[in-house]
C-alpha cells in the first residue's frame, strides 16, 4: 500500500503542474504545460516561501498560504481549460519510426521502477533531508541545527535562504509523510518524468523529428553515466531527490530550451523574459549553488545568442535588452542571500584550500575518464567545422564561449576563490551540458547518414565499463524510507520521543532523516559545530573512547548525559556496557542502551 501511496503522490504532483501549465497562453509561451507548470509552482513558492525562511516563521502557515495560492491557481486552470483557447496548443511531431520512443518509454519506466525499489545511501542527506525533518518536528523554519536536532547549536545560514527542503516539508505536511519517504521513494519519480519531458522538449525545438531520438541517447547516456559520480547523469540516477540533482537536469536544461527558441526566432519576446525570471526564482529554490550557476549560465547563453547574428542582436537592441530584466529581477534575492553567506561565516569556508586548486584535477574529477572527455572534445570540434546555424552555436560555440570565460582555466583560480567557493568549483563544468553535446553529435551524425552505428557503438563501448547501476551504487530497499536497515531498527527502538542519542557516525546519516525528534550527539558535522560552540574536547574524546577504543566508564557515561543523550548505540565487543544502563535493543553487532532508568 506504500507504493501505491507513493503512485497517487507523483500523481497529484503531475496533475498540479499539468493544470499550472495551462497558464502559459497568459504571456504567450508555446511549451509544454507540465515544463510550464512546474516553473510556476516552483517559482511562486520560492516566492511566498522567502519571507517566511527570512524571519523563521511557522511552517503550518506557510503551508496554508501556499496551498491557497495553488488552490487559485488550480481553479483558474480548470477555468481556462472550459474555456480554452488561452493556452497555445503545442506542436504535434510525426514519427516516421517509432520505435525510438518505444525504448525511449521502456528504459525510462525502468529507471523509474529501479528509483523504487533501489536505495542509495549519500552521505550529503545527512543535512538536507534532516532540514526537513527538523522544521516537522519544530513546526518552525530554520529553528536548530538540523543534523543534530541539539539545542544552542549555530545554524549554517548559508542553507537558511534555500527553500527546496522547505518545500519538501511542506509537501510531508500535506501528504502526511516522513521525509526520508518523501525524499528517497515519493518525489524521484516525478522529477525523472519531468526531467526526460525536458530532454524531450528540447530535442524537438533543436532536432525537430528526431527528438524521440535524442531522448533515447540521453537515457542510454544517464544510465552509463557511472564514469563520474560528478555528472550531470549520475546525478539524475543517483540522486535525483536532491535539490542541485533537480535544478541541473530540470531548471538549466529549461533555460537553454528557452534560449533555443529566442535563437531560432531572433529577437526576444516578453513572454520568454517573464518565463526566464520565474526559471530562474524557481532554480533558486533548488540549491544554494544556483546563486552563481544559473546567471553564469544565463549569461553565456546571452552571448551565445548574441554571437549568432552579431548585427541582427544590436538592430534588435531594444528587444533583446530585455534579457536583463530577469537579472534584475533576481538582484534583491541575491543581495540577501549573500548576506546570509556572510552571516554564516560561509565565505572564509568558501576559500579554503585556494593553495592547492588545480584546474586539471577539477577537469578530472568532472569527466572521470579521458575516454569522456575525449568524446566529448571530438563533439564540439564536430559542431564547430561540419555543423550550421543554432546546432553549431549550441554544441560549438557555447561550450568555446564557456571554455573562455566560466571556465577558463587562467581565471580559474579567481572565479574558485571570489565566487563559486573552491570545494564546489567543479559544479561549473554543468552548464557545459557535456552529455547533451554528445548526443547531440551522435544524432547529428545519424541526420546526415553517417557513422551512427559506430558512433554510438564507439560511445557504448568507451562508457560500458561505467553503468551506474552496480552494487556499489545501489541496494535492495529494505524499507519505503530507504534508510539502512541498522539505522531503521534503531530508530524504532526508541519510543520516547525528543530523545538524545550517541552512536557511530556512519550509522547515525539516516536517523535525522527518519525522525526528526531525535536528537544526535554525534554527526558528521558535529565536529565543526561543537568547535563553533567551544564544547568539543570533552564529547569528542567520548566518541574515541567508545567507538575506536571500545570501552565504557563512569564518567563517559555523565559526559554523554551532560551533552542531551538519552540513548546509546555501542559495539558488542565493548568493553563495561553494564554501566551504560539497560539494553533495550540488539542485533548481532551492536547493543542499544538506555542511559537513564
């Protein structure tokens, strides 16, 4: 019945976005209405969503402000859709050969179905997802640290002003849900469904009836895309519930289908202006990395237009110069992020490790194999010399355009430091579209009657090495929450609610993301939190002696009641678990204790 559940989630979700759509006739957009839908509702949360992430107000509030507005919208679109005639009908392709689509639809259903029943453990849930978790548990925005759930802990501020996790929340309210099920199981399907709708949508604009095609290349590509956890494919596949994950293979691939149709057309229409601002507000709700990715994108798209007729864009100046009003738009929600940053120390962090930036190790850690990047090299060399018009300047030029500026490698260490944060820099590489370029050749090659057997061979081949569905990416699901089954049973050992607990790092990743009353002693990011607070000598020296030394005592036992613990997960070859207090749960590794009676 889970599953089931999680079926009539994803699609109400779809229908919501489906209805939204139907707007799009308002500033005379021609595009998909679920595209169209999700930008809207995206963007309008973000939107009502900011003040209140702003002065941390109660999620309960938020939620019926929200849903209001979705209800307005809902009823508007059922009106529009009695009414008809305001939404621009869509394009119909015709298919000499289907079969394309078919594999396209078979493979795509299967990853879906892998989506829910495979389970991927990342360690970066241990904070994102806990966000959520802890503003269910609290009923308010960013309240407390959301990794240790502890009292008096600083809040990374730098997260304060990202509203996918508040979204998220308000999504479980709604459908009365935990987060992890909403995050792991209930959201991934529809994000895959609009991700390949996207794919879709911009393979008809660039390769009219060969889009079907296109699809089919990207899916083949996503699930080879094991080469690097680091792209834009393994993303999609591994983690697709993540908010970077949802903002580069739906939010960026949108903004180029936008820019396609403005290159196509030549000149700028307030329709797509509009479009872009609420692209870009919706990206913005995605991640904390969308303050700088999405208008560096954006304006290497600019001039990628701008490149394509230099004449026709200065003739059209004054239609084209409204591509700076969605920049505008956006300048008071950057403002007041980067402000968050520095409240939250998050510059000096950002910086770290400038010393040893390496340009070419970025270069390797995005591609992974040389063979991908080689690929990749021979495909924009291809648009470059063989290919014409907006084919050329979107796999050719663009990625020139992004090699010179963005990304060039003499400039590198600049933009690392001064603005995408060293730690991060290679998240640049994601507006390349690298697998997008390849398939793009690949399909291109096939256009002209050439080679495409052994292209897309040659492409396999070089890729087969790294599918990504392998068991190190990926396990049986043990639960619709997909948590570890250790971390699963602990948590439903402890039945008293706002309980503290001590266990080993790795075991403690999903606790947080199950059930937020919980709170941990000990997370991955404790270290930097406890140091933050001047309380870290002490716990930290617990943590050693229980879990490397593997012994008990007295006073570690009033060490860890001193910091909130109420519950301890210790080793079975421990020595003095007797003084830890009562065992209320085992399995064959470890014993669960109470330390209070």
């Amino acid at each position: 019945m889970q599953y089931v559940y999680t079926c009539v989630i994803g699609i109400i979700l779809l229908s919501l976005c489906y209805l939204a759509g139907q707007l799009a006739g308002f500033i005379k957009m021609n595009i998909n209405p679920l595209i169209f839908g999700f930008v809207l509702l995206n963007a309008l949360f973000y939107i009502t969503a900011f003040p209140f992430m702003f002065f941390n107000g109660k999620l309960d509030h938020l939620t019926a402000v929200y849903l209001l507005i979705v209800l307005s919208v809902t009823v508007l679109a059922f009106f529009l859709l009695r009414k008809k005639g305001i939404r621009l009908p869509g394009r119909k392709t015709a298919y000499k050969n289907s079969w394309p689509l078919v594999i396209s639809v078979i493979i795509i259903t299967l990853q879906i179905v892998l989506s829910l029943i495979l389970a991927h453990y990342d360690a970066d849930d241990s904070f994102y997802i806990p966000r959520t978790s802890a503003m269910l548990h609290t009923g308010g925005i960013n309240v407390i640290e959301p990794s240790t759930g502890l009292p008096g802990m600083g809040i990374q501020q730098q997260y304060s002003m990202v509203g996918y996790e508040v979204m998220m929340a308000v999504l479980c309210r709604v459908f009365h849900v935990n987060a992890a099920w909403m995050y792991h199981t209930a959201i991934v399907p529809v994000l895959l469904i609009l991700h390949y709708i996207v794919i879709y949508e911009l393979g008809k604009a660039i390769f009219s009836g060969n889009a079907h095609r296109f699809l089919l290349l990207i899916a083949i590509i996503n699930i080879f895309s094991g080469y690097s956890v680091y792209s834009r494919g393994a993303f999609a596949i591994l983690r697709m519930w993540q908010g970077k994950a949802a903002m580069v293979n739906i939010i960026m691939p949108v903004i180029v289908l936008v820019f396609v149709m403005i290159i196509k057309e030549g000149k700028v229409m307030a329709g797509q202006c509009v479009f872009l601002a609420m692209t870009l507000v919706g990206g913005y709700n995605f991640s904390v990395v969308a303050i700088y990715l999405l208008p560096i994108q954006y304006a290497v798209l600019s001039l990628t237009y701008a490149a394509a007729d230099v004449g026709r864009f200065f003739k059209n100046i004054k239609s084209n110069s409204m591509l700076l009003l969605p920049i505008l738009f956006l300048l008071p929600y950057v403002c007041i992020i980067y402000v968050y940053k520095l409240r939250g120390g998050a510059i000096d962090v950002a910086t770290a490790g400038i010393e040893s930036f390496s340009y070419m190790d970025v270069l390797r850690k995005i591609n992974g194999c040389r063979a991908a990047l080689l690929v990749v090299v021979i495909a924009v060399i291809f648009f470059c010399i063989f290919e014409k018009g907006y084919k050329r300047l979107l796999f050719g030029v663009y990625p020139l355009i992004c090699a010179v500026t963005a990304l060039n490698p003499f400039l590198a260490g600049y933009i690392a430091k001064y603005i995408t944060g060293v730690p991060v820099f290679w998240r640049l590489f994601w507006i390349v579209g690298m697998s997008y370029i390849v398939a793009a050749m690949i399909l291109s090659l096939y256009c002209r009657k050439e080679m495409f057997g052994i292209a897309s061979a040659g492409l396999i081949l070089a890729l087969s090495a790294h599918i990504i569905y392998t068991p190190d990416n990926f396990s049986l699901a043990g639960n619709i929450e997909k948590i570890e089954s250790v971390t699963y049973e602990v948590a439903n050992a402890i039945a008293d609610k706002d309980s503290g607990l001590m266990l080993p790092e790795d075991i403690g990743y999903g606790i947080r993301q199950y059930r937020g009353d919980i709170r941990l002693v000990w997370s991955r990011y404790s270290r930097e939190l406890y140091e933050a607070s001047g309380n870290f000598e002490n716990i930290a020296g617990a943590y050693e002696q229980l879990y490397t030394g593997r012994i008990c005592s007295q006073e570690i036992k009033e060490i860890l009641l001193r910091y909130g613990a109420d519950y301890v997960l210790l080793y079975k070859d421990t020595d003095g678990v007797g003084i830890m207090g009562d065992i209320v749960w085992d399995n064959d590794e470890y014993y669960l204790c109470a330390l209070r009676p």
